[in-house]
C-alpha cells in the first residue's frame, strides 16, 4: 500500500485483542475490518461484554492490539509511539465519556480550558468561554463539577471536546449517565456541534435513540463485527 | 503540543492554584512548612550567636588578642608590644566579698588599667533607669563601677561606699556593659565590681595562693598583631594561653556548638514527621489525580509533559512552603532567643541567609523524598484509564518505595550532627527508639482487638478503624508519643531528678564554702566559730598547683583524647595536705600513709586517676611557684563529690607542700537563722570568700531548666508534626470516611452516634500515645537516675496520668476537629457522587 493514497478518515484492518485470563487466553476483538468515512456518525452497539469499548479504546489509540492495523485521517496509529500517539490526539480526536471525565479540582471553565492549555494555544480562556457559551452554559463558567447537575456536566464536556475542533469525536455511552430527558438534549447538543464543525462521530452506546441518529451501526458480537447496516436500514 | 518549558511552568503555576483552591495541597503545604519552620527556628537563633561571635570577636574580646594567665604576666610582654606599635593594657580578675553596712555579697573583682577596653565600650549610667553613656575612661583610683544587682542585693544607690577587703571604695557609676564579661548574667551569681588597678594593693585581698584570673590585652593592625602573636605565641609558659579574633570566647563557640548540634537534631525530628505527614498526603493527592492524568493523557499530554507538569508544579509548592517556613522559623526563633539567649551575653545581630539555604532544602528534599516515588507514578497512568478505571490504581509498591526520602533524611541527619560517627549514632538510636516505640504501640493495638467484642457499640466502631489501618495507626502513636514523652521527660522527669538530688543532701550538708583564709587566719577563725557556739568546721590546706608529670612522662592536654583529661590539664589543680584521710573518703587501692613515714606520697582521686591514666606506684610532678614537686601515688581513694563536702583529687602526705605559700578552705552548714554571723565573719576576716551553694544550685537549677526550656520548645514542633500526620492520615482515608459514615446514616445511625465512634477512635489513638510516652519516659527517665546521675529512681505516677489523659483529650479534640467534614457530609451528595 502507498503512502499517500488517500484513505477513509478511519481505516482498520486485522484488528485482534486477545488478553490472558485465568481461564486461559481470552479474545476481545477477532479480525476485524472496519473504514469509517469523512463526515460519518456511527455507532457501535452491542451486549455488555461484546467488545465495543476495547474497540473504542483502540480506535482512539488508547489501548493496543495484539495484531492488525488502525489508519487515523491518514496516520498509522501503532507506528507510532505512545507519545506520538498523544500528539495525533492532541490535534485530530476529541472525547466524551459515559462518567463525563471531568477534572473535579478544576471549575467548568478551568477544564474546557484545559486541552488548550495542554496545547499551547493562544487566547485560551476567550475560547473555552465561547464554547461553553454554545452548550449553554455561560452562567455556570465559575462552578465545579459537583456543583452541576449530570446533564450540565455532560455540556461540560461536549464543549472541552469540541473546543480542540477534532477532525474524530470519540464518544463512550455518552448518555449512559442521564435520565432519558436529558441523554435526548445531550445527543441534540453533540450533533448540532458536529453539524457545525464537520468532524466524524464514533461512538459506543445502548441508547438505541442515539444509534438511530447515527448514519449507520456497527453491530458487534463475541469480538466480530455483524453486518455494518445505514441508519435507513435499522 | 507545546514543550517550551515556559508554557510548561505557566501550566504548572496554574495547576498549582486550581489544586490549592480546591484544598488539595494545605497538609502537604503544612508539612513542609513545619519541617522548614523548626529547622530554620533552630539555624536562625544559632546562626545569630555564630555571626555574633564573628562579628564582635574583637569587642566580646575587648582587644584583637588576649594573653590569659592564671599567674602575673610578664611585664616584657607589654614591651614588645609597644615595639610593634601595638596597644595594650591589663586586668585582674578575682571573686571576693564585698561589705556594705550589715550586708555582704560575693562579687566578682576585675581590676582595670588605663585603657582599657581596647575594643569595644564600657557603658555607665550615673543613676538607676537613667540612659546609660559611654565611658571615656576607667574608674578613677578610690571609685568602683559596679552592676546594679549588686545595689539591690546589698540595698546600696550610686554615691554609697562598699568595702573591699581592707580599702573603703565610693560607688561612682552602674557598669550597663562591658566587653569580654566572663560569664553571662544568667551563669553568675556573683555581681561585677570594676576598679582601677592602682588601688589593688590596698585591698590587700590578693595573697600568692589566691585565685585569679591574669589578662593582658593587645590591639592594633592586623599585621602588627599577627607579627607580635607570632613573636609571642611560642614563649608562652605553661598555664598561659593566647586567644585571638578566631578563637575568642571558647565557652560560649563549644556551647554554640552543642547547642546547634542537639537543637538542629531535635528539629529534624519534626522533619521526619513532616516526612511522613507528605508522604501520606502526597498519595491521597496522587490518586486524585490518576484519572486527571489520564484525561490529559488522552487529550494528548505526553508522559514527560505529565511528569513536568507535576515536578513543576511540587516544586512551586516545596518553594512557596519553604519561604513561608522560613518567615515563621525567622518569628520561632526569637521565643528561642527569649529562652537561652541571655546565656549568651551579647546583642545578636540579624542572622545571615545560611539557615534559610538550609531550610529551603531541607523542604525540598522533604517533599521530593517523600512525594516524589508515588509522583513519578502518575506518568505511568494509562490513557484507556477513562475506559477502565481499574487500570493505573497506584500500586502498594510505589507507596513503600520511601528509600530515598528515609535516605536523604539520613544525610540530612548526619549533617547535623557534624560527624559521621555521632550521626550515625543519632541514626541508630532514633531507629532502635522508633522500634521500640513501633513495638510497644502494635503490642497496645493487639490487645485492644482482643478486647473489641467487650466495648460498646461505638467504641468498637471506633477501635476497628484504628486496626483497619494498623500502619497508620501506629506511625500516628509514635508521632505523638514521641512529642509527649520529651514533654514528660523535660517536666515531670527532670523536676523529679533535681528533687531527687537535691534531696539527697543531708540536712547538714554544708551550704557555705569560705575560700582564701589565710595561713594566720586558721587560729582566730577557729577561734571566731568557738566564740559563736559552732563548732569549728575542718579548715584545708589549699596549694595551687599544675600536673606537669604522669611517670616521668609530659602531661600535655594534646596527648589526651577525652576532653575533661584536656581540661584538667589545662587548669591548676588545688592541692592539699593531710595526715589522716577523711572520714568519708574510702580507700579503694593502695595504702594510706602512717604517721611515721616521712617520704613524700601522694593520693589520688579515682575518677582523676582513671581519666588521666595514674596507677598506684607512679610517680607525679606538679610545679608550685615555679618548683616542681615529685611524689609517688600510693593509695587512690573514693569520694562522694555530690554531699558538698570539702574533698581534693590530690592531697600529699605532711611534709611534702608545708614549704609553699597555701591558703586555707573549709565547708560548714549554717542554719538559715543564724546568717548574721556571717556578715561579722566577714567584716572580721574582710579577704575571706564566703560561696553560698544554695545560690548556686539555685543558678543551677535555672540553667537547667532553661536549657530544657529550649529543647521543649524545639519538641513543640515534633508536637505540630504529630498533629500534621494525624490530620494528613485522616485525610488520606476521607473519602472512605465519608464513604462509610453515609451508608451508616442510610442504615439508622444517628450523627451523636458516628460521632462517639470519632470520639472513641481518636480518643484511643491519644490514650494509646500517651502510654507508649509514659512507657518510655519512665524508662529514659530510671536509665538516667540509675545509670548517669546514680540517683534512686521513684515511679511517678503523674507521668502516666498526664500522658495518657493529656494525649487522650489532646488528641481526641484534635480528630474530632479533622474529621468534622465527614459528620457534617450531606448524606445525598455523597451518595449521588459515589
């Protein structure tokens, strides 16, 4: 394969996770194909257990394979080294977890500000209040995690990001921690930015409202993928 | 991903003060200021005494260099002096009595010439309360100066007249200072009188045999001095020596010395509680900061930006501690100055910058030693940690890799100490304590758990806590037992050992020593006690004499290791005669002589003999006035030097000393009503030097307890660093605190309940400190009665009482306040972020 071919913005090939349990070797992931394109929204569902977090984790260049290869927006992300890693996130992938991942000692501003910082960008805190201004919550700038609601800490982290503007958004049961109400304004607010800045979506859910809104799903089963199917089908 | 290591500093600080805001740093921040404070109180107040001594050298000299003799010093001395162009003058100091109407007092005589000081200032004042001036000269012939204690003690005011032996003086001024005062005013208890040298002679106070100190002092330019010291210095006689600006004031450099090495020890005891307080800090801050690593992690920080970031951000912390640490050590130390620094007795000038490098590394080898392994940790903590949380745990073997922080500790010790040997020592002996201490508070521990099943409810909630976590419930009782046991040891132990002592004196055990009577004096003193219905005490000869001899072999201090057989030889000894040993002297190898034999013998005082290495069979010299006198030991003999009676470490056989010019001495017990006698002894016999031994175990007594004072007070810190590591545990475990007392309150238990349970645990944990004190307390204290002081040791049950119910109620208030938060936790808050 060349170089400079271009491919889609997520391309897998081969992907095997297997760990060792006292059982003996226990296989995460088996052999998976994956390309994801430019501009997507896929979901990846399956039972607890399937999986789709280790895929997830790999995709992100979290976690490691025991074989196989992961293409992000044209970069082999285990050619590179954990640090090397790092940096491809630092400019290219933004993240929202299930348990929101915010930092408690930092207020809401502080940790929108954060990726920022870690990236040496200018006028950091004009940024993050913007951006924190779009999710709605110009009024809650000063306050800590713990002073706002589920939901609002959710906004928190949308926002930290989205404030990077990645090309990849990675999302883990985003709105596995709030009531329905909320998950629904949660998945309004993560699409509406999307629409806005372009980036694709991967994420991991139950939350089949969420799957829905997405252009297509990723059913996996046992560590293999089932038929990927378009939003249209399912 | 920006790696400018500004950015990366900007970061940290900002780090630093979102983890402040949010309360993360205060015990760490707390601990290092402790350890830096009682280091630095310590260097500070020692370091003003060492720049003093610099500084002042020539002025607490009085000249840029002195010959001390205990004999006149030749005049020729002066001669060259003069020749060089080098200034000099003399003084002679001697005690004596001084008489004012019905009333007499011990003073300390210095007789001056013109010109003196030759640096630094006499001050006067010409009344009481007046402002003092300086003096453009020294008292004029038939005027004395004197201190103002001795106005009070003998009810005079400037203008009265005071008697000197046979001269009659009129008391011109108050002397408020004076350069090179031999003794501090705390160590003396004998008032100063400074008079002109010229009216010496008609004292008559001044006999061969008497005790005085000679002075001859020299200034001028540093080359001049160095020139005349190098001219000098080796035609020195035995018994003279020289001091210049380097070595000025000895007594109070070895003093200085001690004193820095014990204080600053002492302190780093605190430090190594501080140690463990950031240890345990530094680890609950470490794992709330695993998943903010991992975040960051995943946003792209690399392994070294994490690492930087905090390093960057300790070692804001360790500065900003340190400075503050360094401010209360600079306000600590003038408590130390009010405690023990009139023992030295000179203004102090502002500390140098030494004690704040010191400090300021101290806290950062603290907080690096100690935070630093479970830090360095938090680079390792897996991005995929935001997935599984179990990932990147901090794991027990990060947390006891504390080697570094016990190793730098270590060095820090024994760079205190100033001495490899004496630091390791120091290292042992903190290491066998801390066992023993360990021992005693695991033994305690274990058997509370056998009597678990018996307590109430809440003081078996409480007690299972305590052995939940038996390692930190065990740094915690030694933290506290330690700082309890000196406070114990230095109070109720140290009074009951003085009490002891004291109380060892027989009633009549003499309290009145009268030195320097006079060979013709013998017959009318004996005859002034027959007159006055007491009985006559023993009188003693007494020869001032220098051992020069052991064997054939020269007695010099620098062929001896042991510094009080260096001392003994630099000093003259006081000889006596006599033809029966005294009753209370026992005779532990050899012969006393028999009344028939002739030939000249000597006997020796055991503890001398030891110390110096004389065996029975050898042969000693001691020059006498310039005569060397040759004498075989033939008996060495026991004495109990503590029943205050008049005893010698050499007395020869008759015969042997009868030639030399002696003055007598003598011991008796005089009842308190019955003090007016001595104030017609003294007007009778004027010369004669009356030491009163109350005044001076009264002065004794003040010393020591000054001293302990200080060493309290530097334990006081140990107490603060007990308190830090109690809260620092109590933090560490809050979450699960919180934690558990929500699912109590869930489960019924009312907030008196929970409370009780704090009670009970913290309660304990104090009981338990303050038996482990008392235990070894009573131990340090029966190993020192026994085995230092040989005194009877009486088990002092105060010492428990104090300890246990003192560390109890201490202790228990102290974890009530530290873990209010838990009670106070609204269960709902806790439970939603769970």
């Amino acid at each position: 394969m060349v170089e400079n071919i271009s491919r889609p913005i997520v391309y897998v090939q081969g992907l095997s996770k297997r760990v060792m349990s006292p059982e003996g070797e226990l296989v995460l992931l088996d052999a998976l194909d994956l390309e994801i394109n430019s501009g997507e929204a896929v979901a990846i569902v399956g039972a607890s257990g399937s999986g789709k977090s280790t895929l997830l984790g790999i995709l992100a260049g979290l976690d490691v394979p025991s074989e196989g290869t992961v293409w992000l927006d044209n970069d082999e992300l285990f050619a590179l080294d954990e640090d090397g890693r790092a940096a491809l996130r630092q400019s290219k992938v933004g993240f929202v977890f299930q348990s929101f991942q915010l930092l408690p000692n930092l207020t809401a501003l502080e940790n929108v500000m954060l990726p920022l910082e870690l990236a040496g960008k200018g006028e950091v805190e004009r940024a993050a209040r913007e951006m924190l201004a779009r999710v709605g919550l110009a009024e809650r700038l000063h306050h800590y995690p713990k002073q706002l609601s589920g939901g609002e800490q959710q906004r928190v982290a949308i926002a930290r990001a989205f404030v990077v503007q990645p090309k990849i958004l990675f999302a883990d049961e985003p709105t596995g921690n709030l009531d329905s109400a909320t998950g629904e304004r949660v998945i309004e607010l993560l699409f509406e930015l999307n629409r806005q800045q372009g980036a694709t979506i991967v994420l991991v859910t139950h939350d089949e409202a969420l799957a829905r809104r997405c252009n297509r799903s990723l059913q996996i089963e046992a560590g293999r993928l089932g038929n990927g199917s378009p939003l249209e089908e399912t | 991903m920006n790696h400018s290591p500004q950015a990366l500093m900007g970061m940290s600080w900002r780090m630093l003060r979102r983890d402040w805001h949010a309360g993360e740093l205060r015990v760490l921040a707390l601990a290092l200021m402790i350890a830096v404070a009682s280091v630095t109180s310590v260097g500070f107040f020692t370091d003003r005494v060492r720049v003093a001594l610099e500084n002042q050298a020539n002025t607490l000299l009085g000249a840029d260099l002195v010959v001390i003799a205990d004999k006149a010093l030749p005049r020729r001395l002066q001669q060259h002096a003069s020749e060089l162009g080098v200034e000099s003058t003399a003084t002679i100091e001697f005690p004596s009595m001084a008489i004012a109407g019905e009333r007499n007092q011990l003073v300390s005589i210095k007789a001056v010439a013109h010109g003196y000081p030759l640096r630094g200032e006499l001050r006067v004042a010409e009344q009481r309360f007046v402002p003092d001036r300086i003096a453009a000269t020294v008292p004029a012939t038939g005027n004395v100066w004197v201190d103002v204690q001795l106005l009070d003690q003998l009810v005079l005011e400037v203008g009265d007249q005071l008697v000197l032996g046979e001269a009659v003086f009129r008391i011109a001024s108050i002397l408020t200072n004076e350069p090179a005062r031999a003794s501090g005013q705390l160590f003396s208890i004998a008032p100063r009188v400074m008079m002109n040298v010229a009216d010496l002679a008609r004292t008559e106070l001044l006999t061969p045999a008497s005790r005085v100190r000679h002075r001859m002092l020299f200034a001028g330019d540093v080359e001049a001095v160095t020139q005349f010291r190098s001219r000098v210095e080796p035609a020195l006689q035995t018994g003279e020596r020289i001091e210049g600006i380097e070595e000025a004031r000895p007594e109070v450099r070895s003093a200085l010395e001690r004193a820095r090495r014990f204080l600053g020890l002492a302190a780093m005891v605190s430090v190594l509680l501080a140690g463990v307080a950031v240890a345990t800090s530094s680890q609950r801050f470490i794992r709330r900061h695993l998943d903010s690593c991992a975040v960051m992690r995943c946003m792209g920080a690399t392994q070294q930006q994490i690492q930087s970031l905090f390093v960057l951000q300790m070692l804001w912390l360790g500065l900003i501690a340190g400075i503050v640490g360094c401010l209360f050590g600079f306000g600590a130390q003038y408590m130390l100055v009010a405690i023990v620094g009139s023992l030295a007795d000179f203004s102090l000038p502002t500390p140098s910058l030494l004690p704040i490098l010191f400090g300021m590394l101290t806290g950062l080898i603290t907080q690096f030693g100690f935070a630093l392994p479970p830090l360095l940790h938090l680079k390792n903590v897996p991005a995929l940690r935001v997935l599984r949380r179990e990932l990147g745990a901090l794991s027990p073997r990060v947390v006891s890799s504390y080697g570094l922080g016990g190793g730098v500790l270590a060095l820090l010790v024994i760079w205190q100490a100033g001495d490899i040997r004496l630091g390791l020592y120091v290292l042992g002996g903190l290491l066998v304590t801390l066992s023993l201490l360990a021992g005693v508070a695991f033994l305690l521990l274990k058997l509370l758990a056998s009597l678990r099943a018996r307590l109430f409810v809440e003081w078996r909630f409480g007690v299972t806590n305590l052995m939940r976590r038996p390692l930190s419930s065990v740094a915690q009782v030694i933290a506290f037992g330690l700082g309890i046991m000196v406070l114990l040891l230095f109070s109720v132990i140290r009074d009951d050992l003085l009490q002891e002592w004291e109380g060892r004196l027989p009633p009549d055990a003499p309290n009145r020593f009268l030195i320097n009577i006079q060979p013709d004096q013998v017959a009318p003193l004996t005859a002034f006690f027959e007159a006055e219905g007491i009985n006559p005490p023993q009188l003693f000869p007494m020869i001032r004499a220098r051992l020069i001899e052991i064997d054939g072999e020269a007695a010099v201090p620098e062929a001896f290791e042991d510094p009080r057989a260096q001392r003994l030889l630099e000093r003259q000894f006081n000889l006596s005669w006599a033809a029966q040993m005294q009753n209370d002297n026992r005779l532990v190898a050899g012969h006393w002589w028999s009344a028939g034999d002739k030939s000249a013998q000597f006997s020796v005082e055991e503890g001398l003999a030891k110390t110096l290495g004389i065996e029975v069979g050898e042969q000693l010299t001691f020059t006498i006035a310039e005569q060397r006198v040759t004498a075989e030991v033939t008996s060495l003999r026991a004495v109990e030097w503590d029943s205050f009676r008049a005893n010698f470490f050499v007395i020869a056989s008759p015969g042997v000393l009868d030639r030399f010019p002696s003055s007598y001495m003598t011991g008796f017990y005089l009842p308190v009503k019955e003090y007016s006698i001595l104030d017609k002894m003294v007007r009778q016999f004027p010369n004669i030097t009356v030491i009163d031994i109350a005044a001076v175990m009264a002065q004794v007594r003040r010393i020591i307890e000054r001293v302990t004072l200080a060493v309290e007070y530097v334990f006081l810190f140990t107490l603060l660093a007990g308190l830090l590591v109690m809260y620092a545990a109590i933090y560490a475990t809050l979450d699960e605190r919180i934690r558990e007392s929500v699912i109590l309150r869930t489960l019924g238990a009312g907030r008196r309940r929970l409370l009780n349970g704090v009670i009970a645990e913290f309660v304990t944990l104090g009981a338990m400190a303050g038996m482990v004190a008392a235990i070894a307390a009573t131990l340090l204290g029966y190993l020192l009665a026994e085995q230092l002081f040989q005194l009877e040791y009486h088990f002092n049950g105060w010492v428990w009482l104090l300890g246990i119910a003192g560390g109890g109620i201490g202790v228990g208030l102290a974890g009530v306040l530290g873990t209010r938060k838990v009670l106070n936790y609204p269960p709902l808050q806790a439970l939603s972020e769970a």
